[in-house]
C-alpha cells in the first residue's frame, strides 16, 4: 500500500511540474504554490474560467494599489 501511495505522490509531482513548465511557457506568472492550489480548488469544483477571471482582477487591483503607492512616495 505504501508504495502505491508513493507512486501516486510521484505522479501528482509529474503532472504538477509539467503543468507549472506549460503555465511558464504561457507566462502565466503563477509560482508553482499558487499553481498548485489553483489545480486543488479546479479539482474541487470551482470554475476555471472564474478562478482566472479573479486572479487576473486580483493583479489589476494590485497594479492600480502599486501605482497609487508609488505616487505618494513621490510627494
């Protein structure tokens, strides 16, 4: 039994290496953490379409919330 569940941590780190390589190749600029919880909560049921859509309004609130710090460090 152990070794299956090797086998199985094994292949889940395969697929989890060969997705995190695809997600960099399509310059995603996902970390491989953030990769990973994105596959469980897809594996779970959420929708991938919305999971991007919130993460790709998460980095413009980001880049908005950076520019406006940015510019009170000028004054």
């Amino acid at each position: 039994m152990a070794s299956r569940d090797a086998d199985r941590i094994t292949s889940a780190q395969q697929t989890l290496d060969i997705l995190y390589e695809m997600s960099q190749l399509l310059n995603t600029q996902l970390d491989k953490e953030t990769l990973a919880t994105c596959v469980s909560m897809i594996e779970g049921g959420v929708n991938p379409e919305a999971l991007a859509a919130v993460i790709q309004e998460l980095r413009r609130e980001n880049a908005a919330l950076s520019a406006h710090t940015d510019v009170n460090k000028e004054l």
